[in-house]
C-alpha cells in the first residue's frame, strides 16, 4: 500500500531552508558578488568582476579572510568566441589582483575560497 513504512513528505522546502538547517549561513553582497559562511568557519566568496583593457584589476574580498586564503578561481565569461585567459597576480588576505591575455573589455566570474 502506498504510504506504508515511509517517511511523510515535507511541503515548500528549499536550499535556502537546508542550508540554515545545516548551520550554514548565507551572506548578500554588492555589485554582483556575494559570499557564504560555510561550516567550520570555511568562506566561500564570488561574483563577477568586470575588466577593462590595459590595467591590472584588483578585487577586494566582500569580507576578509582571517588566516589563510586557499585559492582563488576565475572563469571567463566567451565573448564573440575569443578565449580570454585570465591569471591571478598576487592573493592577500583582504583583495586580489588579476589581469588578463587579450585587449578588449570582457567579464568573469570569481570564485575564493579560505578561512
């Protein structure tokens, strides 16, 4: 018979819901970025980050890291099918600084992750 030895369904869960019930916390912040307070005091930041030609950029954490940054990940955004390779220059517990192969102005989004 349906519904025997099971467990009942639980109505309108979401991620957000799962999330707090595991103790994470998920934090906003501006200009397309955002970063979550994970487990164990693990930070997970990202967003995205505009580039304009001809300069380094640098990307200030939306909080900062207190010990250790364990990395930093970019992923371009393709644009008019050129592949933009971008390359981190130097992590500090605060910022980034990155740059990128190809003139022109593009997007990417970024990824740290550190405690």
């Amino acid at each position: 018979m349906p519904g025997e030895n099971s467990l009942p369904g639980y109505g309108n869960v979401d991620l957000n819901s799962v999330l707090e019930a595991l103790g994470t916390t998920k934090f906003s912040g501006s200009g397309s970025q955002s970063w979550v307070h994970v487990l164990n005091g693990l930070i997970i930041q990202g967003g995205t980050m505009p580039y304009h030609n001809g300069q380094h950029q640098t990307i200030n954490f939306n909080t900062a890291f207190t010990k250790q940054v364990l990395g930093v990940f970019i992923c371009p955004i393709f644009l008019n099918n050129i592949s933009y390779t971008f390359f981190v220059q130097s992590v500090t517990l605060q910022n980034f600084i990155f740059e990128k192969n190809v003139t022109g102005s593009t997007t990417a989004y970024w990824l740290a992750i550190g405690v």
